[in-house]
C-alpha cells in the first residue's frame, strides 16, 4: 500500500468534528459542494479531496486498489491531525469507506455509503471502460455517466447542472480514472462486510441505474451489524448532488449521532 498526498479542501470551524467526503469516479470534490454550508453552519469541519487519479490530485502509476486510496485517506486524517473523521462516500468513495471501515476502523466515528456497492460487476464492463477511456478520454464516457448520476426529470429541468457535470468528467485525467476503473473490476468487499463495527448508514437513489438499492444497498446494509437502509426518492447515481437536501438530512444524522 502506497498513499499519495491528495488534493484536498477543507472548510469549517478547525476545532469541530471532522466530516470527509469521498467522490465518486469520474467527479471531484466538487460533487459535495451542497453539503458544504450545511454541515459547516452546524460546527462540522468538512474535507473534500479529490481521489488519486482525480482532479488536483497526483496521478500515480497503476494498478490502484481500494488499499491504496484507503490508505490515501489515512494519510489525509494524518496531515489533518485528526484521530478519527465521520465518512461519508459515494460509490468509489463508498467503497473506499467499506475497506477503511473493515482495516482501520479506529479512524473513523461513522460510516455513510452512498449509492455504492460491495461488487459490482460484471469485471469486463470496467475493463472495457478503462481501455476506452485509455484510447479516447474521459471525454468518451462522459455522456453516459451523466446519464446515469441524475434521472431524466432532472436533467431536462437542469440542463445547465448537466453540462457543468459533464465539464467535470471531461476533466478527469485519462490514465487515473482508467486506474479507478481496474479498482472496481477486481473489487470485492462482500467478505469484510461482517467485519465492520463502526456505526453505519446505507442511503441508495430510488431511481439509481448503476447501484440500485435492491440488490446493492441493501446487501451492504445486510452485511454490516447494525446498518440500515434508506432509500431517497427521485434520485439517481449522484443522489446527493440531485437530492441535496434529503441526502444532507440523512448524513447529518448519522453524523450528530455520534457527536
């Protein structure tokens, strides 16, 4: 395991809580701005960082695994001086909280998983992509991620939300979302499930085509003691973007429930 300094940006009173927001592939920590206000007027201090591969953050020579940018957010609570951070994750970051939860759970007062899943297959499609976006850019998936972050009513009520999420896709480096890519196609966190012990909330888009509740959310919540489910109405992939308000209640409290 090898971690890299990530790009981060840190907002909130420095003595309060920390709260570390996780993104999906293919966005940056740009994806998290709704929760920002929300969360910093309650006393949190909110961290958003941009995975390895991702944004401003290095792009390091591959192969990626979830160890790795498990072991990249471990080195951000070092450089923050932080013992222990509320997590909140989107599908790659909610995969990176599962491992964090199941190897280095002392680091963390809470898990929230959003739209994520323990295995999501099938390997080949993320290898697909990864050669895809190796030989034509992000550019070339771009489209269809949106695609699947928000549902139609919300796209053809927000058109300029969608072109600014398709902005950031195109923006991605190359190699590192292909390197994110081959993270989820050998991914399998079904087996650390029972292992992990921090408290824990699962919040899934109804209308998610990518990481629907029914099978994924609800295996997770399954798997870890104690976890539940909640599903969010009208929201797709990037539920938390499109359905700010709901996903914001939820997470804060998860969050104030440990406080």
């Amino acid at each position: 395991m090898s971690s890299v300094r990530v790009h981060r940006v840190v907002e909130g009173p420095e003595a309060g809580p920390v709260v570390v927001f996780s993104s999906s592939i293919g966005s940056d920590h740009r994806m998290w701005e709704p929760q920002v206000a929300p969360l910093t007027e309650r006393g949190f201090r909110v961290v958003r960082y941009d995975t390895r591969g991702h944004g401003a953050s290095p792009v390091p020579p591959g192969p990626y695994d979830l160890a790795d940018l498990g072991g990249d957010v471990l080195g951000l609570l070092d450089d923050l001086g932080a013992e222990r951070a509320h997590f909140v994750g989107l599908s790659l970051g909610g995969m990176t909280g599962m491992w964090l939860g199941a190897h280095a759970a002392d680091r963390l007062a809470s898990l929230t998983l959003c739209c994520t899943s323990a295995l999501l297959g099938p390997p080949e499609m993320w290898a697909d992509r990864a050669r895809t976006v190796r030989a034509e850019g992000t550019g070339a998936v771009a489209e269809a991620s949106v695609g699947r972050w928000v549902t139609p009513g919300y796209a053809q009520a927000h058109p300029d939300q969608v072109a600014y999420l398709r902005e950031m896709v195109e923006s991605q480096p190359d190699e590192g979302y292909a390197g994110c890519c081959e993270v989820i196609e050998r991914m399998d966190l079904t087996g650390d499930l029972p292992k992990i012990s921090v408290p824990t909330l699962v919040i899934a888009g109804a209308d998610d085509p990518s990481t629907p509740a029914d099978p994924h959310g609800q295996a997770i919540a399954d798997g870890i003691p104690g976890s539940r489910l909640e599903v969010v109405a009208s929201a797709a992939h990037l539920g938390s973007y499109e359905q700010p308000e709901e996903f914001t209640r939820l997470i804060l409290e998860r969050i104030t429930e440990e406080q």
